[in-house]
C-alpha cells in the first residue's frame, strides 16, 4: 500500500475544510499588510493655514505658503451667509455654509501668485496666495 504525504488540511490537492481555507488566506492577507506597513515611510503632517471670511472678506487677504509642499487650508465663515471659496488657478470651488468651516487641500504648487474670491461677493471678497 502506498501512504502520500499530504499538509494538515489538505487532500489530493483540495483544501479538506473550508475553516482551514478561510484561515490560510486570513494569514497571507496579514503578512502582506505586515509587509506593506514596515516598508511604508512615515508621513510628516501637512501645514495648516487659515482663512477667516468676515464681513464679506477674507482675512488675510495674502497668504505665504511654501513652493513643492502639499497644505491644509481652512476657511472660516463667520458671515451670516454663506459665501463659496473659489480660484481658477488653484483648482478649487467650494460653498462654506454661514458660521461653519471648510477644509481644502493645495498643493504642490510652484512658485507664484494663486488669486482667489468668493463666487457670491466677487468685489470685496478677493485674496491671493503666494507661493514661496
């Protein structure tokens, strides 16, 4: 009689229970994400700058920002309407409610001079972002 050598959980080939199948892919899934983890470098966090919107403009009007850095802007609504952050250059349009907040990302950007203006109040809410 001939006696094959088959691993725990195996037969001929085929997985002998489906537990032991859901656990050996449980297993390979973790080893990857352990693998993927300890190669992944550290993020550094992003610089935060704010804008406020008060009486239909925005404080500051100029804002500094480093050239080739990714940023955090939030913009502030302190109005009682709501007003919409808008730049063709940055490539941004979004509505801040009145009283509430709004997050947006810029960047990397080269250096130079980024307009911005609220869509609703296009003569007194107008600012710039300059890019250093």
């Amino acid at each position: 009689m001939r006696v094959l050598f088959f691993p725990v959980g195996f037969h001929r080939g085929r997985f002998h229970s489906r537990r032991f199948a859901g656990a050996l892919v449980f297993a390979g899934l973790a080893a990857l994400i352990a693998l993927m983890l300890a190669g992944a470098p550290a993020r550094a966090e992003l610089a935060v700058y704010e804008l406020t919107l008060k009486d239909h403009r925005f404080i500051p009007e100029e804002l500094t920002i480093p050239a080739g850095e990714k940023v955090k802007l939030i913009v502030h609504n302190q109005d009682d309407t709501p007003e919409e952050f808008e730049s063709y250059e940055l490539n941004r349009e979004k509505v801040v409610g009145a009283g509430k907040s709004i997050k947006l990302f810029i960047g990397p950007l080269k250096a130079g001079v980024y307009n911005f203006f609220g869509e609703f109040n296009m003569q007194t809410a107008r600012g710039r972002i300059i890019v250093e």
